[in-house]
C-alpha cells in the first residue's frame, strides 16, 4: 500500500509501531540529507559529481589514494558540522524504548551513534568515514594524524606495516565485513517490522535484508521519496520526507 498522504501514513506507522515488538530500521544516505550530508543519487548528488574511486584503484596507484583523501578532507566540514536530524532522533527514542534492539545502516556519517545508539548496536555495514584504518593490518587512526601527513606528502601509509591507510569505509570492489552481515542477517530474520528509510536500494548484498525480513515474516515499511525496486513486496510505502514522517516520533 502507497500512503496518500502524510498524515495517513503517520499514522499507519503508528500503529504499525505500536503493534510491534520488534523492530529493525535499515537506514541510507536520505534519513542524513536533512543533516546537510548529500545522498549518492539523488539530482547533485555526490555520484552525480564524484565517479566512485574502487577498492582496486585505491590499492594500485597512489594518485587514486591521493584524490580518495583530497575528496574526503573537502567534505570534513560538512561531516563535523552534521548532527543527528529528526529520523535520526525518532529511532533512537524507539532504540531507548525498547522496541528496537540494533539498527543496520549503510551510512558512514557516525550520525545513528550520535543520536544515542550504542555503537554495539549500529551494524555498519559500508564502515565509518569519521576515522581511518591501515588496510594490511588494521590498525586505526584518527583523521587530524591522516591529514598532518597527508599535508606533508601525501596519502600516508601505515606506521607499523607500510600498507596504504584509507578511511574505515567499504569501497566498491571490497569485501562486506562478515560479522557485520551475519548480525544483519540475524536482525532481519528475527524482527516483526522492518524499516527500511532513505535507501535507493540498489547497492547490493546491503539491499537483500529489506527482502529477507520480509521473507521471513516480518512486516516491510519503506520511506523513500522516489520509489524503489522492493516497493511491491512492502506492506507499506511513505514517499514523503523522512524528517517529516518520522519528526512524530521523536518525543522529548
Ligand atoms: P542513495 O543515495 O542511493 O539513496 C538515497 C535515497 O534517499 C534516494 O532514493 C533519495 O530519493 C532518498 N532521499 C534523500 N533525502 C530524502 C529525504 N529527506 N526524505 C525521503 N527520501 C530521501 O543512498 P543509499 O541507498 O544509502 O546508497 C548509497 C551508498 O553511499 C550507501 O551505501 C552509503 O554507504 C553511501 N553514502 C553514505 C552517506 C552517509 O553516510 N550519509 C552519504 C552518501 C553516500
């Protein structure tokens, strides 16, 4: 079912929530546009600015390592300036509730930890831009140490084992973290209502757990202002503003 309209599907998710007891968001870039961060592929987005640098491209040529962190220092601003917006705050209320025992997110603006999750309970599954880590052995940095160096001769390498540092996300053509998908798997087959908001669903295997709810039982509410692939097997679609649909549930 397509709402009609905002107030309706307020309130169909209302009750929806009401009813509920366990409920998993699935959120993407559009629950933080209202932070100021842009989406991916919405009109000037940043895909439509910035072709995604791959994993490979990343390893092999230092240049592409050079740009990967220019790109990442110039949107800095922009990602320290971001707070939680109200999608952010209305899940996090239903988190301290009780109602909603982890969140999975594709985003990697930190935001969901910010509103008041435990970061135990945000399941990253594309990482986290907020800090940096070597690529060989894992060790983690801190952005102001990656951009000192990176000031002084270019995208820096690994004190301890000389491999390329990149910022703790998951670029195209890397590896899914594996305990991050096995949770969200886990959280996807075990919930009664899932909440997927502000995702194209196209970026796979992320766009398989709205699915796999659903498969297994649970109810599926996607909000999206443009729709997506997975609108027909959702019990309810809300193509409105996320600030909007969710600003109800964010109590005080
Ligand atoms: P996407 O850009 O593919 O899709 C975002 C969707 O949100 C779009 O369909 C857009 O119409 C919708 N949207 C945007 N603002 C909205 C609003 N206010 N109300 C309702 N709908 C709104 O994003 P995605 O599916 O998350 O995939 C992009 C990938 O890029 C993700 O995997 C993520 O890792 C990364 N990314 C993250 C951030 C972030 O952390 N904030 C930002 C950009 C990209």
């Amino acid at each position: 079912m397509i709402a009609k309209d905002l107030q309706s599907a307020v309130e169909a998710l209302g009750e929806m929530i009401a009813s509920a007891s366990t409920i998993v968001p699935f959120t993407g870039a559009g629950i933080s546009t209202e932070c100021g961060i842009p989406d991916f592929r919405s009109p000037g987005g940043l895909w439509t600015r910035n072709r995604p640098i791959p994993f490979d491209e990343f390893v092999a040529s230092r240049e592409a390592r050079d740009e990967s962190w220019r790109r990442r220092f110039a949107m800095e601003a922009t990602f320290a300036a971001a707070k939680p917006g109200r999608g952010h705050r209305a899940l996090a209320a239903l988190y301290r509730a009780g109602k909603i025992p982890a969140i999975i997110t594709q985003n990697i603006d930190n935001l969901h930890q910010a509103s008041g999750f435990a970061s135990d309970h945000v399941i990253e599954l594309h990482g986290n831009t907020t800090y940096a880590r070597c690529i060989g052995c894992g060790r983690a940095y801190d952005l102001p140490w990656v951009k000192q160096r990176f000031d002084a001769g270019g995208a820096p390498d690994c004190i301890d084992c000389d491999e390329p540092i990149k910022t703790a996300t998951i670029s195209f053509g890397q590896a899914m973290p594996e305990n991050e998908m096995l949770r969200a798997a886990e959280l996807s087959q075990h919930c009664d209502l899932f909440i997927a908001i502000g995702s194209s669903l196209v970026v796979w295997p992320a766009a398989g757990f709205p699915m796999m709810a659903k498969r297994c039982g649970a109810k599926l509410v996607i909000i999206n202002r443009e729709p997506t692939d997975q609108d027909e097997m959702a019990d309810l679609v809300i193509p409105f503003d996320i600030g909007e649909t969710l600003g109800p549930f964010v109590g005080n």
